[in-house]
C-alpha cells in the first residue's frame, strides 16, 4: 500500500506532468473528493457571513479548490509547484491568480495580505525529501513561519492532508506550533480508514479561539451514556463473550452505530428498527 | 497575473532579501478582462494594498488609469474611486513579462499570466 503513496514515486513537479494533471480535470470522483475536502476546510475556516475575502489557496493545483471559493464569493490567489497543473487551472478557466512556486521555499508574499488560507491534500509533499539538499523539518518550519506573517491577525488556515505515519503528524504540527501558530489537528471519521479526513486547523494570532470539533457521523443523535449499564440481569449469552445475540435488536443497533462512526449512511434507529416483518397467511 | 497579486508578492524568499517589495514590473503582453464588480470586496481590501506600489506599477505599465495622488478617508468611500481601484487591481491581467527584486535584480519570469517564483537551491534564504 505505501508504494502507491503518490510521494513515493517523484517529487510533485514531476509527479503531476500533463496526464496526471488532466485526471483533475476529468476524473469525476477525484474531483469530487476534492470538492467535498474544499468545502469542509472552507467551513473550518470561519470567514466572516457574507463577506467576501481574499484567501490562499496552498498547492492550488488546478484550481478545483479555487473553485469552490469562486461559489462562495471569494478571491483567491493559488500556489502551485506543477506547471502541468496550473495550465489545467488555466484552461478551466479558474477566476483566481495563480503563481508558480515552492511552498518550501516560503510564502512570497506580504505581511497581512490574507484573511486566510486553505490547502487541500498538499502538505505531505513537504515532509520528503525530494532533493539531496531537502530537509523537511527545515522546509516544513520555513513554511509555516512565512504563512504565519501572511495572514492577518485572528485569521485561520486549514490544512488538509494524508500522513503516512503518526510521526508526520507530530512533525507537521510542532513546526506550526514553532513558527507561531495555535490550534491543532481536527480530525472527521476518526473511526473510519476510508471516509477519516486529516484538518489542520491553524489561527494565526488575534484572539483565543476555540478548536472546532471533528465530524463523527453522529451529529444531532441522541447522547451516548457515558458510563457503562450494570444489572443484575443473568447473562443468557455468556459464551458470546459480551457481543450481542446475532440478529437480535441490540446487535442491529450496535452494527448501525458502528456503520455511523464510520460515516456511511445509515437509516435512522425508529421503534420499527430490527422488528419482524408479520407472517404472510 | 492581476495587480492586485503584484500588489501582495515579494522577493523576500530570496536569500539576502528583506523587504522585496515592490517588485518592478514589466509587461510585452497585457489584457483586459471584465470582472464583475463587488464594492464590499473592493472596500474591505483597499486598507491592505500599498497604494505607492500600486500607482508605481500603473505607471510602469503605462495604464491609462488616473489614480488620485493619495489615498485618504474619504476616498475610501467614493463610488467612483472605488470602481476605477476594481478595475486596476483585478481587471488588467499581465500574460507575458516579468517581475525585477528590487534589490538583487533577479528577474522572474511571467509567462501565460503566470509568474514564476522557482528558486534555484543556492539563492533560498
């Protein structure tokens, strides 16, 4: 599995040529997990209702991101390493700015010019080491220190992205945390390895703000009691080892529940959930 | 490439750069695209842009756009100034050309609208 990590094959100028870069613009799933991750770190964002900004894109690629920004009234400015990728962001037309540059080199940009920054499936290019003269923890810290003087004071970025190991992890969010930043790691579908979502979720100064929470899948259902039942019931199942009798309604509701965590769709749990259907005559 | 994006960009990630800001900016090729025009989007920005940088780089470019000399309060609020600062910073787009360090010189390339900010290794700061 780890050999297919797009990282692994090339550094991302060369990763991304013409054909992979024209999957982002006609593969319909790839651009529709792009849409959705856009959307929800455009949520995470917070920007002020009704208003419209001037964003970074980080990584803007081409420009699927930017798209979404566009929808909700925002300028944006994009940057990219792959040229392949900005000529398909040019061809589709994207309504923001794009710029051709290394995230690792730094920000090139202004003090205060951002009233925030989202990136999408990009900061994990920066923990390889491409070149001999790489050093991701230095790349990573030169990063996070000229996006911190970019963005305005309070403003956020979130930062979405695939790690490989727990150990990026730590290393991405220590270099933000050096370089200034508050705020930390949401993650959505923690309980899922397909639909788990990486958010990192960065306020660059201003006032203390609350880290928003992770998506579960559970939203708007009923509180789970946090302490566990104890009565004196007589265990009928004892070799079941506290699994529920197979088909039984407990067992339809715990699947359902795992099925949530996970964040697939699931019918809601009603008084008619597990009960028999009656016997035809 | 839009001024208004000029107006953000800096050369500081070169190595030796401190400030880097404004970038000289020179066109052989420009266009003009209509954007629709969004006030609130225009007031909100003008507090953040540069307004010598911006009336430098009309000048280099030669617009045809008559900036007022400074910027103050009131103009802020004029519909008129707004709509003519609209039209500069998102309408007028740099396809060919290229952006000059104030301080080393070092030239960056615009080619079909967009800028080239690649750093070779020994000129990272």
């Amino acid at each position: 599995m780890a050999s297919k990590r797009p990282e692994h094959q090339g550094p991302p100028d060369i990763f991304y040529n013409e054909e992979e870069a024209r999957k982002y613009s006609q593969n319909t799933h790839i651009i529709d997990v792009q849409t959705k991750l856009s959307e929800r770190a455009i949520e995470l964002l917070n920007l002020p209702d009704e208003e419209s900004c001037l964003v970074l894109d980080i990584g803007c690629g081409s420009g699927l991101s930017g798209e979404v920004l566009t929808e909700l009234g925002h300028q944006w400015i994009g940057l990219d390493i792959s040229q392949a990728m900005l000529d398909v962001a040019q061809e589709r037309e994207s309504e923001g700015d794009l710029i051709l540059g290394d995230i690792g080199y730094g920000m090139p940009f202004r003090a205060g010019s951002f009233d925030g920054a989202i990136s999408i499936s990009a900061l994990q290019w920066l923990c390889q080491a491409d070149k001999s003269y790489h050093n991701p923890v230095k790349r990573l810290y030169k990063f996070f220190s000229t996006l911190y003087s970019c963005l305005a004071r309070g403003a956020r970025a979130v930062l979405q992205f695939y790690p490989e190991t727990p150990n990026q992890v730590d290393m991405i969010t220590q270099q933000a945390m050096k370089a200034g930043f508050t705020g930390g790691l949401v993650v959505d579908y923690p309980n899922s390895t397909r639909a788990k979502k990486m958010f990192l979720c960065l306020f660059a100064g201003g006032q203390v703000q609350q880290l928003p929470k992770g998506l579960t899948g559970e939203e708007g259902s009923e509180e789970i009691p946090s302490q566990a039942r104890f009565d004196r019931e007589r265990q009928r199942y004892k070799n079941l080892r506290g699994k529920s009798l197979k088909k039984s309604r407990t067992w339809i509701m715990e699947k359902k529940e795992r099925w949530r965590n996970k964040g697939r769709d699931v019918r809601p749990d009603s008084k008619y959930t597990a009960r028999k259907r009656p016997k035809a005559f | 490439m839009k001024l208004i994006t000029h107006n953000m960009l800096t050369s500081n990630i070169l190595k030796g750069v401190t400030r880097g800001f404004p970038l000289k900016i020179k066109a052989d090729k420009m266009e003009h695209i209509s954007v629709d025009y969004n006030r609130d989007f225009i007031a909100r920005i003008i507090p953040r842009i540069e307004y010598d940088a911006l009336r430098a780089a009309v000048n280099d470019l030669g617009l045809n756009e008559s900036l007022p000399e400074a910027m103050s309060e009131t103009l802020q609020q004029d519909d008129e100034f707004l709509k003519t600062m609209h039209k500069v910073l998102l309408e007028y787009e740099v396809e060919e050309g290229e952006l000059i360090c104030p301080e080393t010189g070092r030239k960056f390339p615009i080619s079909k609208g967009i800028p080239n900010m690649l750093l070779q290794e020994t000129e990272v700061s």
